[in-house]
C-alpha cells in the first residue's frame, strides 16, 4: 500500500479538518476556514493547506454539480479579477509572510464586519455592493484563501448583506472556490507543497471528506432560510475569533 501519515495524533486534527470543509462545501460557507488551522497544528500552515486541496477540489466537483442551476454571474463577475490578483500576491508572498499574521487580519475583518452589522441591526435588510467592492473583497478572499484556504470571512464580507436567496448564494460560493481551487494547483506544485505522502493521505480521507459534503448540502436545503443566514453570521464571528486567538498566540511566540 502507498505511503500515508501514519501518526493517530495526525488524525485527530484531520478527520474534524475535513468533516468541517464538508459541511463549508455542503452550503455552511465559513465554517472550512477553521480546517487548515486545525490541521496547522501538525503539519507547517501552507503544506496543510495543500494537503487539503485534493479534498477540496473533490467537494468542489460534488456542490458545484448540486448547485449548478443556483448562482449569480453578477457576484462573479465582480468577484474573480481581484481573486486573481489576490492569488497571485499570495504566491509571491507564500515564502514572505507570518501565516499567523495573515490569521490576525483575517480575524479582525470578521470580527468588524459582523460588529457592525449588530450596531447598524442590518442582518435582515438586503443591500446591493459595488463592483470596486467586490474586487477589494475578491483580492482579500483570494489572498487569504491561497495561503491559508481562509478565504470565507471576508467572500462573506462582501456576499451576506446582499440577502441573496439562500441556494444562490451557496450556489454562487461553490463555484466561486471551485475556480479559486484548481488554480492553485499549479502554484502548489511550484512552490512543493505536494508530496506523494500528502496526495496519499489526501485520498484516504475523501471518504469522510464526501460523506461531510453530502451531510452539508441536506442541512442546507432543509435549514429555513432566516435561520440559514442567522448561523451564517453566527460562524463567521466564531470563526473570526478563533483565527485571530490562534494568530495573536503565534505572533506573541
């Protein structure tokens, strides 16, 4: 049998990684941001987010086939230039930068973000965005999520006040990252981040990783949609404070 990490205390960050990149792909859009943190603390934060990208791609493939007839070319139109360009300042930084400071800003922008919506009470009330704002928040989204697979806070930034319906907007994220996905295959390589060990391992957990994506997609279709966006807000905040407790700690390290 092929080489795989063999190490049970692997494991015990690994399975919840990808349980939780399965509920995030199944329409949860935020709560994967907490799988590479996780995984981090085994293995170095960029070679755990490549470990993870066969996973990723592979419950990419599943929503984006779920989802195909619900999304928003608007969103995405305004959306993929500044990813694009995100992504690329990610692979140029990749060798440059803390991860841990990468985790700080990505917590703070989420943690902002749904302080303000509780101060203005706008969690209900749908609001249009700008396209100069959906290429800042699209670089953000593909800077963070090339270097840390962190890329929902701030998609969410930019997505959540909108009010799309719900299947839109899932629909809309999931080919989103889809794209965002299979792009950093090439840069991954370049920078080697793979090893035959990793895509290995990265393999042996698709099973759970595809049962997560599945388990996902039902919750979100028989979640109401009131409730759907009041947890979407909810994780986010969780999430935000856990990446910025997990950056300050490293950075004080």
């Amino acid at each position: 049998m092929p080489a795989i990490i063999a190490d049970p205390a692997f494991y015990l960050a690994a399975i919840p990684a990808v349980i939780l990149l399965g509920l995030s792909k199944g329409g949860f859009s935020g709560v994967g941001t907490a799988a590479t943190p996780l995984l981090a603390l085994y293995l170095p934060p960029l070679e755990a987010a490549a470990l993870l990208l066969p996973v990723l791609i592979t419950q990419d493939i599943i929503s984006v086939y779920v989802y195909r007839r619900d999304w928003d070319s608007t969103n995405l139109k305004a959306l993929l230039p500044g990813a694009l360009v995100g992504m690329a300042l990610g692979w140029w930084l990749a060798s440059r930068i803390s991860d841990d400071a990468v985790r700080v800003a990505v917590g703070l922008i989420g943690v902002l973000f749904v302080a303000h919506v509780v101060l203005q009470r706008a969690v209900l009330e749908p609001r249009r965005m700008n396209k100069a704002g959906g290429a800042f928040w699209g670089g953000v989204t593909g800077f963070t999520s090339f270097l840390t697979q962190g890329g929902g806070p701030p998609f969410q930034v930019y997505m959540l006040p909108q009010r799309l319906p719900k299947l839109v907007l899932v629909g809309t994220t999931a080919i989103f990252f889809a794209i965002l996905n299979a792009l950093k295959i090439v840069p991954y390589f370049a920078l080697g981040q793979f090893t035959a060990v990793n895509l290995w391992t990265s393999a042996a957990l698709l099973p759970v990783a595809i049962a997560a994506n599945f388990a996902g997609i039902w919750l979100v279709k028989h979640t109401p949609t009131g409730l759907f966006y009041r947890i979407a807000y909810a994780l986010l905040l969780l999430i935000s404070l856990t990446l910025l407790w997990q950056g300050v700690n490293g950075l004080a390290r």
